[in-house]
C-alpha cells in the first residue's frame, strides 16, 4: 500500500486545492504519470485502492479533492460554476507536470463519472498534450427519475439563483463490494449535496461535448458499466462513436454497477486499463495533424452541412427571417428618429439666427 503525500496547488483564482501525490514505486528516468480525478461527492481519500490494485509501479498517482469536496474549500458539492471547475482540471494537470517533473506527453488521466464530463470539456476545450484518456462510467446524462426535473431545476434556478439538491442514490446502487458501500456510508468528507448550478452545468456540458467528441484526438479508453442506475448509456455510446482519436477502445461491464472502479468485480475493469495504458506507450503516435481541416474532416462537414440552405418551413428559417425583419425595422426606426433629431436641432438654431 503506497504512503500519500499531502499537498495544495493554486487554482486558476488563487485558491489553494487539496491533492494527494503516491510517489511512483520504480521510476524510471521517464518520468510517468496518472492523474484521477473521483466522481460526484467523492474524494481523493476514496482511490487508494486504484493506486494499489492498477498495479503501475513505474507511475507516480496524482488525485485531487474538487473543489467543494472532501478537503478542499468551498461550499460542498458547489464550485463558481463548471467552467471554473474546468479550470481547475487545468491548473492541476500543469501542477503535476511542473512541479513533479512529469512531461505532458507522459501523463494518463483517468476520469469517473461526474469527472469524465469535467475531464472531456477539458480534453475538447484545452486540447493538452497529455499521453491519453481512461473514462469510467460517463455521468453524460444523470437518471433524475423525476419527470421534468432538469427543467424545473433551470426555472428555479432562473427565479431564485443557485440553491443545492441532495443525492438520491444509496451507496448499494453504487457497487456490490460490501466494503465499498459500508465505507462510503460511513465516511465524513462524502458529500450528499450538489449545487443545480453545477448539476445544470453538467447537462450542458455533455450535450456541447458528447456530438462534438471528434475534436478530442487523444488516445481514449470508455468503460461502460453494464447495470448502472445512476446515468443513461446512450450518451456514452454516442460519444465514443464521435471521438476522433485514432486510438480508441470502447469496454463494456456487464452486471458492474456505477463504481466502476470500485465494484466487486473491479479486476477485470483494471486489466483492461492496465493493458491500455501499457499499449498506448508502445505505439507512439504522433498528433493527428489539422493542416488540411478546412478541407477535409469534421470541421470541414460541419461547414458544408451549415451552407446547405434551410427549408421554407424550417422553424430556424423563421427565426432567421424574424430576425432579419426586425433589424431592419429597428434600424429604420432609428434612422427616422435620428433625422428628426438633427432637423429638430437644425430648425432651432434657424429660428436663433432670424431673431
């Protein structure tokens, strides 16, 4: 069982964030490493146990504790929004590399759940040169159950400003390794709540990211647990078939709940990264080059779809003629009052001049 160190790292506002280093077992000259970030109202406390069963002696392990979660500061389970949470992820895969004298090029992220979303808007929005991407059980889309929630959450939200909402999942929905859902219920630093801006962010978030996966080109593994009652799989299929990486592996769970790294049965889930990981060093793959995107590749469909005209009765044609309509006839209205205006002053001083 590796020893953790203890330590802080800046954020992108000048708060100081709580994060846990285990000092690789064999480093080698070429300094590896991998940095996890936990799911939703978890903690870096709580991934001892991957450091210790990946079994990846030549890597150091980084894992932080977000923002508002475990010992880290802030209101629990809130950040200023997600966009600042991805920030974070930013300043602290830089930390690593700078501090701990990691290259880029030698760091495999490993995300779960609620860190997937924050950890692929980071991968599509950053672009980092980082080594490749290991995504555990995607929270792309949250089961509420409750019909109309998400919508009734954003009304709320717009009428009376940020407020929290307390998870409904117990911790047997999470895995069926007994020790894992006694420590989970019992541990101090889990946090139940979760502030709607930060829920309402998730949504949106996914659904940028997950139709425009191709822009991610690293190297990518997706674990999909087979009888997860916490997030739908749809999103996850679908952003897995968009990713642009060349390198990509999709692993299905079947009966894993939505621990996936925390499940009964989680040897099975770490060979297939360890394999991963091992695989992704010994093909070296140089970045895909996007020289010639404005001539071929997604972004260059992408442009061709957008050219092609609207239908007449495309509810966006009509949206766009209404618009149309109205700055014209705002723009007419200002002209008129701006002549009247001029003649008004113009008539005045005329009137000065005769007395």
């Amino acid at each position: 069982m590796r020893k953790p160190e203890e330590l802080t790292f800046t954020a992108h506002d000048g708060v100081a964030l709580f994060y846990r280093h285990w000092p690789a077992v064999h480093a080698g000259s070429d300094k590896k490493a991998v940095v996890m970030f936990h799911r939703g109202h978890e903690h870096s406390g709580r991934l001892q146990h991957v450091v210790d069963e990946l079994q990846l002696d030549d890597h150091a392990f980084f894992a932080w504790d977000a923002r508002g979660h475990g010992r880290s500061p802030g209101a629990r389970g809130d950040s200023p929004g997600f966009a600042a949470s991805v920030k974070d992820i930013d300043a602290f895969v830089k930390q690593v590399s700078r501090v701990h004298a990691v290259p880029l090029a030698n760091i495999v992220v490993i995300g779960q759940s609620v860190g997937v979303v924050l950890v692929s808007a980071w991968a599509h929005d950053y672009a980092p040169r980082i080594r490749a991407l290991v995504l555990t059980a995607p929270a792309f889309k949250v089961k509420l159950y409750v019909p109309l929630a998400r919508a009734g959450l954003a009304l709320l939200y717009k009428l009376r400003g940020n407020f929290f909402v307390t998870s409904y999942i117990k911790p047997k929905f999470l895995t069926h390794d007994v020790e894992r859902i006694r420590s989970y219920a019992e541990d101090p630093l889990i946090t139940r709540d979760i502030s709607v801006r930060i829920l309402l962010g998730l949504y949106e978030a996914a659904e940028r990211v997950v139709p425009d996966a191709q822009a991610i080109t690293l190297p990518t593994q997706v674990l999909i647990s087979g009888d997860d009652w916490v997030v739908h799989q749809g999103p996850q299929r679908e952003f897995f078939r968009n990713l642009g990486s060349p390198v990509k592996e999709l692993v299905e769970l079947p009966g894993f709940l939505h621990d996936t790294l925390g499940e009964k049965d989680r040897p099975i889930a770490f060979d297939k990264i360890r394999a991963f990981i091992t695989r992704v060093y010994a093909e070296t793959q140089a970045p895909p080059s996007l020289l010639q995107a404005h001539r071929a590749g997604y972004t260059h469909d992408e442009e061709q779809r957008h050219r092609q005209p609207l239908s007449a009765l495309s509810p966006k044609n009509w949206g766009f003629a209404f618009t149309r309509l109205s700055m014209r006839t705002l723009r007419s209205e200002e002209h008129t009052s701006e002549l009247q205006s001029r003649f008004g002053i113009s008539y005045a001083v005329f009137c000065l001049k005769k007395k």
